[in-house]
C-alpha cells in the first residue's frame, strides 16, 4: 500500500527519458519521456534541454516556457475545435479501496495559443486507455431493452478531478496549479490528463496577449504528483520489536515461465515503447531483489508474415528487452535470449485477441 509521502507517480517532472526530441509533428507519436506516452492519436509532445531547436526549453516550435522543475515538461492541445490530446501513465501500484489521494500538477500556457480553457483535468482508469481517435475521448454505453434489442450511445468520459470551469487558466509566464483529491473504487492503475470537455463546455476564452499562432488552447505540463492521504504503513509489535508488514512477496521456481504482459513496441519494429516501462522496471526490480537469479528471455510472434520475417522480428524484439535490461545495470552474465517467431503459440492465430497474445515477450527462470 502506497505510504502517505511516497509519490506514485513515475517520472513526474519528466526528467527522465528514451531519446532526446527532435521534432515537434502533426501525427507524431511521443515515445521520449520514460514511463509517460500518449494514449490517442493526438500527437502530445516532449521538450528538454538536451531536444533540438522545435523541442528545446525555453524556447521551442510551439512557445516559450521554462520547466517548473529540471530540464523536461509535455504540452498537449486541449482545445482545437473537437482536436484533443492526452497524456497518460501508469501508477507505481494500484490505487486501494476507499483509500483517498491528493493528485497535483502544473500548466502553462502558451503565448501562440489561440485563447485559453479552463477544465483541464484528470481521468483515473483500471485499465490503458488505447485510441486511435484525434477527437475527445468517449466511451460507448449500451442499453438492452425488455424487447432484445440493444442501444449503443457515446458519452463524455468524466474525469475525477478537474480545474473549475470559473477559473479559466490563463497564466502564460507563471506555472498554475491544478489539485483534487479522489477517494478510490479500487484497482485503479492508470491516469490520463487532457480536456475531456468540449469547447462549449470549457470555458473558452479570447485573451489579448496571445498572438494566435496556434489553432487551439495549448498547454505545457509538469511535476505530476498523487499520494495517498489515508494510507498508514501497517504495523505489528512483536517482543519490542517493530515488524512493517508488506504484501506478500510472489515465489519463484527454476524453470517457471512467466508472459511479460504489458511490452510494446513500434509497429514492425524493435523500438520498445514507454508503455512497457513499468512491465521492464518491475523484471529489473525482481531481478534485483533476486541477485542470483538468472533467466532466459524469448521473443514471440503471430503467424502472420513469413517464417524468415517473424523470426526476425522475434529476434530483434527480444534483443531490444536483452540491451534494455544492461543498460539499467543488469549483469549479461544472468542473461539469454532467444526467439521462436510463430513457432510456440499459447492462443489461436486465428482470432485477433489469439494472434495478440502470442505476440510476446517471456522469460524463464534458470537460476534461483
């Protein structure tokens, strides 16, 4: 259970990162910043001291900020006529049942934006959100009738914590805060911060310092922090001596096989995502709590492509987890991998959520 003074956010004030950015693109995907990606087509956008001319700070392609803290911040659109963009991340643990947490961030907003919103604001999700959409982001109800048949509508997704619609933001020098706090349904993992409103609802506003050269409200984001508020470390007494209890800790076996869940990577390629950050740092973790443990990784595919193009694939995916790991200061003594392409399915290839899970990374256990 999250401590009170322990921040469950991973690279809040985005310092950590993949590659330095190089350039800020209408259809561009952000895979720079570690731990944070962005979950719909809307192309959000990283700058940092070390990034080029379009994404350096203060200065870059779309404004002019300092960072609030260090050397790296994102900024998204969150109003161009029904145009949105996101960012979302993945919470150090699940959120606990009832337990209450104070969320904060900061933004910013551009002095070439085109007026400015105020319901900036943040969704909390058990599950990733994965769109395709450059629109606001929307969720399908369906209602079923007495009579059989069935109604899909599309509705608003509400955030839980959103800046108040009278408190429009429109600081373009300073950093504004946006706070809330949330009590928690349980097994909430992820968060995703954007406008989840339409223009009409989000308290637009012209102002006469900004010089329009953008088509919408932009904003640059910063220091995401959430802690638990009730949370209290458990404790027991045993003979004068002070116990913290932990969750219990998961066993291991030689020769155990375990599905790496949540790795991405680039379509046809061997670039690992930022989604897969958590899944990686939780092996690394592992790996490091179990320093004589050694294991073998294996790459997978579907079978679609040929023999030649899924081995491959498999190949090069696998080795890109292999590097991942020494590069965090993982010993390559403790280390193998391989790749079997289509040849070891775990589901039908004939189905896309078949096909989907054999598209994947194991390791398996050699050593204890």
């Amino acid at each position: 259970m999250g401590q009170k003074g322990e921040n469950l956010i991973y690279n809040p004030s985005f310092e950590e990162y993949y590659t330095c950015p190089q350039k800020i693109e209408p259809y561009g995907y952000m895979s720079e910043a570690v731990a944070w990606w962005q979950p719909t087509g809307g192309s959000a956008d990283y700058y940092n001291k070390c990034g080029s001319k379009q994404c350096n700070v203060p200065k870059n392609k779309l404004g002019i900020q300092m960072p609030r803290t260090g050397v790296g911040m994102v900024g998204i659109y969150t109003s161009k006529t029904t145009y949105r963009e996101y960012i979302q991340t993945e919470f150090k643990e699940d959120l606990e049942e009832g337990e209450t947490y104070k969320l904060t961030f900061y933004v910013s907003l551009s002095e070439y934006s085109a007026g400015a919103v105020a319901t900036i604001g943040a969704l909390f999700t058990v599950d990733r959100i994965e769109e395709d959409t450059r629109e606001m982001l929307t969720a399908q109800v369906t209602t079923k009738y007495e009579n059989g048949i069935s109604q899909s509508i599309s509705t608003y997704l509400k955030p839980q914590i959103v800046n108040p619609y009278e408190n429009p933001l429109i600081d373009t020098e300073n950093w504004m805060k946006i706070e809330g706090e949330y009590t928690a349904l349980g097994g909430e993992r992820f968060i995703t911060i954007g406008n989840f409103y339409p223009a009409p609802q989000s308290n637009c506003v012209d102002l006469p310092y900004l010089t329009y050269l953008l088509p919408g409200a932009y904003y640059y984001i910063d220091d995401v922090s959430l802690h638990c508020l009730s949370c209290k470390e458990k404790q027991v007494i045993q003979n004068n001596i002070t116990i913290t209890k932990t969750k219990d800790e998961k066993r291991y076996e030689v020769g155990q096989v375990i599905v790496m869940e949540n790795i991405f990577f680039e379509f046809d390629k061997s670039i690992i995502l930022p989604q897969s950050f958590v899944e990686l740092n939780n092996l690394i973790n592992l790996l490091n709590k179990n320093p004589y443990m050694k294991i073998e990784l294996s790459g997978h595919t579907d079978s679609k492509g040929s023999n030649n193009y899924n081995q491959k694939l498999s190949y090069s995916r696998v080795k890109a987890v292999y590097e991942h790991l020494i590069g965090q200061g993982i010993s390559s003594k403790r280390l193998q991998y391989r790749s079997y392409g289509a040849t070891k399915p775990i589901a039908d290839n004939d189905t896309d959520e078949g096909r989907a899970k054999n598209r994947r990374v194991e390791f398996k256990i050699l050593e204890l």
